[in-house]
C-alpha cells in the first residue's frame, strides 16, 4: 500500500481547522450526510412553518414584542399567499397552546360545519371540488381568538406582511407552480380562480413573482376595520371583534353568500354569521412517564395518536433497531389498530357522544393489543365493539378517499409560551374555487375522507355536521415542563407521522432535527379507513434498506417503495436535556426554521 505523502499527513495542533483541515475543506467532508438541515437555536424566539417568508413573518412579529400567538396569525396569513394550495383564512384547523407562566394547555378548534342547505345525495364528485364542496370558513375566526386571548399587537401589524406579497408578490416556489399545472382542469373553471392562477390564461412559472391582488384587497380591508375601530374609541378586543364582523357578516361574507347563490353552492350569509370558534379541552396520554397531549373531536389524530402511543408502549421498541423489520412491523399494526379502532367512532361530538375516554386508555389498549402478532401481519380488522355499539351498515356511496393537504406551524416566544397550529384547505386548493372578489379558496371539508362513505355513520354528510380533520398539533410536558411542540400535513398520514417523531424522541433519543428527518412508513387503505377488511398498503421511503423491505413481506405487508423523503412534514420545537430549545424543519417539503 502506497504511503501517504507528507504533505498529506494530518498537520500538527497548531494548524489544525485551517488549510486542507479547515472545517470546509474538501478533505473533512462527512462520508454520508445524517441530516440536510441544522438545528436552530432561539433562546428568545422559535418559528418553524412550512415556508421561509411564513416563518421571517413570524419571526418579525416576535422581534417587534409580540407573542407565539401574534406569530402564529402571521405565519398563517402569508402562508395563505405563498402555500395557497394547503392553507388559508377560509380554510379550518385546530391549535394547541402552552401558556409559559401558568403551564396551562388550551386547544381552539377553528372548524366549520356543513352549509345548511347541503344535500346529502350529492355525488362525490360535487362534494370534491366546486362551490358544493365548500364548507363555512373557520381559519380566520381561530386567527381573532388567538390574538385576542394570547396576543399583543394589532391585526394591522400581523397582516401587514401577508398583505405585501399580496400585492406585490413573491417568488413562487416551483413545487407550487407544479401543483398549479396539475390543478389546472379544475382552478380554471372558474374566472374569478382562473384570473389569479392563470393570468393571461397560463400558469405561472416557478421563480416568478406571484400576487393575488384580491386577497390583497381582503386583508388589507379587514385591519382597516380594525383600525378604525380603535379611531372610533373601542379596545383592541374591539377592534378585533371589527374585523371578525367584516368577515363573519360584514362585506366578505355578503360576498360569498353572493358567488355560493350564483354558482349553485351552498353557502349562505347565516351559516358564517352562526359560526364560533371554540376553546376545547385536548384529549392526552401519558407515554414513557411523558404527557402527550392533542388535539379533540372533530379532529381524529388526537385519538388516534393517543391509542397509538398505548398501544405500542407495551414493546420494547426502543431496544430494536429503528430499520429493523419487526420494529416498523409494530408500529405498522399499531397503526392498523388504532384507524381501525377510531374510523368506526370518530365524529362530531354534536352528532353523535364518541367514546373518546375508552379509545384512549390504556385499558383498552391492553385489549387491543392482542390483535397484534408479532411475526405476521393482520388483515385491517373492524373497530372494537365498545358498549352498545352495533357495527355499521355498510352500505357503501362509492369512491374512495381523497388526499388532504394541510400546513403545520410550531413556535415558541421568550416569555416560555409555545402554540403548534395545523390548518387546513382540506384537498389541495380546498375547494378549488376563489369565493367571488375575497381571493379566498374555502376548505373542501365535505370531501370523502373528512366524511364517512356509509350514510349510517355519525359523519356521514350532512348540513350543518362538522366534518373531521386529521389536524393534530402536539404538545408534550415532562413533569409538567414544556418538552416540545409538533405537528404536520399530511392528511391520512398525520397521525402516522407523529406516532414516528414521537417514537423517535422518546424511545430513540435523537435530537430534533435526525427525529424529523429519519425515514418513515405509511399505511393507505383501499377503499379508505372506514372499512373493514380493506387492502392496506405498507408504504416505506426509499431510504429503508431492500432487507427491511423483505423483511416486511416476509411478514405478509404488501410494501411499497416511495419517494427517499415523501411521508409528512414535520415542524418542531424540542427542549434539550440542558434546558435549551431548538427548531427543526422538514425537508420533505418548503418547511424553514428560525430562531433569535
């Protein structure tokens, strides 16, 4: 074997981190990359949204005196410019809150309801996209009841940089662009969609600047009432409730009732005046001596996280190697179960009482799990029989479950205070259709997936039924400390994405960002979750090893190779065993971290 030369020997102490040493050098460049993206740090403030402009925004509101919550509303209003497709003010979500002083945790769930007038015979088609899809907007309700109970500055400010890529623009993201072009049948079938998404008749290209005027003019109208509120002598609680009545049943409802009536929708002016957000208590577990604690009814990832977890705690998992067949074999039946379990309950609680307090303790879990055979995979098997439940009629609509396409934002503030939010369109575009001259798209909540396909289960379909969500923005305490706050998109795989962070940080030790960025599984069911005996899909990121993937058939899973990073994306903020917080973003996806 050849020698090294000496001007190649490893160079004394002295000189070490300089020349061919330095920690740029070619020569030090790691063999494999264990993660794309650093840890941020931010000893007074945190943002992680799902792209770079959302989380500066937030980041501004924090450096300006502003709280977590005067952040989020930030965050969420540009995303609605510059991530159109997965959020915006018409759209729903859920978020939970951490108050820094007190410990206290506080969910607020921003969902509306099926319009009143809606006919529960319409195709699913009419129930995908178009104005019968649209459900009443609950995202902006939930932005006025978090400033107003955690925040500090003026709507005027929080809107002030979402109003100026509004109007200005942006450079569009070409990931954004592509999902313009694969929207296209349907964005332009309607002028006032087609005159924003397709200006001149074509869509616009990647890296040029995009605006939505309308929206623009939307934003920009709600602070003014705000402001002029205050001139008028009201509080700030008054200026906010302004510019919740501009929306609610001032001039953007008016004209949405308008284009609903036009176009043959559904939505009337009394289904946003009849709409309220609500503060609701989270539903929780304790996994590992930490308590994890989610979001409620109407959301289903909450359960559905919580029965995971419970099930899964009864295995050493931690103990096994993260790639290793049996490890993903557990916590794939883990999932099965707890879809099984929570599919056949879940729905809104106004509708029907779901036994949420069974499906989540660890009772139940211990009988759950005996289903799961460690060596061999299970057909996906019906919900568990609780109490006087009678198993569903099948009597199937047709079709199957549509994609859902969500955003997740996770921050933290320098007073201790921390709030995830997960927000929704539903499907990309929502609706697919912008409501008359607002530049708004609504969510298409009514959708197969949000709603059951058996009209004799409790969310089925119908007028004035809040459909489900998966949206489940996480917080965990260690002993009654803030540990950490997450979330993610990511529709049938929300859950499922969270179930593996959490497995990650608790049972695997790994920092916050090697937690985010580790590979992941995927159950898909077809028809859809609803059913029992439906064929399930094992799908694996391409990053798992052939011999996890043999493996895993060798168990009987029907496994599928998907894209190296295709599966959720993950924004969090996680506490080190030194007290100290730290950002970490998802690389599947436009997600940024950002700290000061």
């Amino acid at each position: 074997m050849a020698t090294r030369p000496a001007s190649a020997q490893v160079p004394a102490v002295g000189e070490a981190g300089v020349g061919r040493q330095a920690p740029d050098a070619p020569a030090t460049g790691a063999s494999t990359v264990a993660q794309h993206r650093v840890e941020v740090a931010g000893p007074n403030g945190l943002v992680a949204a799902g792209h770079p402009l959302a989380s500066m925004a937030g980041l501004r509101m924090l450096m300006q005196g502003g709280t977590a919550a005067d952040a989020a509303v930030a965050v969420m209003a540009v995303l609605n410019v510059v991530e159109p497709w997965a959020s915006g003010a018409a759209g729903n979500g859920f978020a939970t809150c951490f108050e820094g002083k007190t410990g206290k945790i506080t969910a607020l769930a921003f969902a509306g309801a099926a319009p009143r007038l809606l006919e529960d015979t319409a195709s699913a088609a009419d129930l995908t996209a178009g104005p019968k899809a649209v459900v009443t907007p609950g995202a902006f309700g939930g932005w006025i009841e978090l400033a107003r109970r955690y925040g500090k500055l003026p709507l005027s400010v929080l809107l002030e940089p979402a109003i100026g890529y509004a109007r200005d623009g942006h450079p569009l993201d070409p990931s954004i662009a592509q999902s313009i072009v694969r929207q296209q049948a349907r964005l332009t079938q309607y002028p006032t969609t087609a005159a924003i998404y397709f200006p001149g008749g074509n869509p616009p290209a990647a890296r040029a600047m995009f605006k939505n005027l309308p929206l623009a003019r939307s934003f920009q109208a709600l602070a003014d009432a705000e402001t002029a509120a205050i001139k008028g002598g009201a509080s700030r609680d008054g200026g906010l409730t302004a510019a919740y009545d501009h929306f609610y049943s001032g001039p953007i409802a008016r004209e949405m009732d308008r284009f609903s009536r036009a176009n043959g929708g559904w939505l009337r002016l009394d289904d946003m005046r009849s709409y309220k957000p609500k503060w609701v208590e989270p539903v929780s577990t304790n996994y590992r001596g930490l308590d994890v604690i989610c979001s409620p009814l109407t959301s289903r990832t909450g359960i559905e996280t919580c029965e995971q977890l419970n099930l899964l705690e009864g295995f050493d998992i931690g103990a096994m190697p993260a790639d290793s067949p049996r490890a993903l074999h557990l916590i794939a039946e883990c999932i099965k179960i707890a879809k099984a379990d929570v599919y056949r309950y879940a729905a809104d609680p106004a509708s029907a009482p779901a036994p949420v307090s069974t499906l989540i303790s660890k009772e139940f879990a211990n009988q759950r799990r005996r289903l799961i055979n460690p060596a061999r995979t299970i057909p996906f098997p019906a919900g568990a029989d609780i109490g006087n439940a009678r198993s569903p009629v099948l009597s199937f609509r047709g079709g199957r479950s549509v994609p859902g396409d969500t955003t997740n934002i996770s921050i933290t503030d320098s007073d201790g205070n921390a709030i995830g939010v997960t927000t929704t369109l539903g499907g990309g575009f929502g609706a697919n259709v912008i409501m008359g001259d607002t530049g708004l798209f609504c969510n298409n909540g009514l959708r197969e997936g949000s709603t059951a396909p058996y009209r004799e289960h409790p969310n089925f379909v119908k007028g004035g039924r809040v459909p489900l969500l998966g949206n489940c923005p996480t917080i965990v305490l260690d002993k009654g400390q803030f540990k950490m706050v997450f979330g993610t998109p990511g529709g049938e795989t929300i859950g499922q994405t969270q179930f593996q962070y959490l497995v990650n940080v608790i049972d695997r030790g790994l920092p916050v960002q090697a937690a985010i960025e580790a590979p992941r599984l995927a159950l898909d069911a077809d028809p859809g979750f609803y059913t029992p005996g439906a064929a399930i899909t094992l799908q694996l990121e391409s990053r798992f090893s052939a011999d996890s993937s043999a493996g895993l058939r060798a168990m009987g899973h029907n496994v599928r190779s998907v894209g190296p990073y295709a599966i959720g994306s993950i924004q969090a903020i996680l506490q080190s065993q030194h007290g100290t917080r730290l950002a970490g973003s998802d690389p599947r996806r436009m997600g940024y971290a950002v700290g000061y």
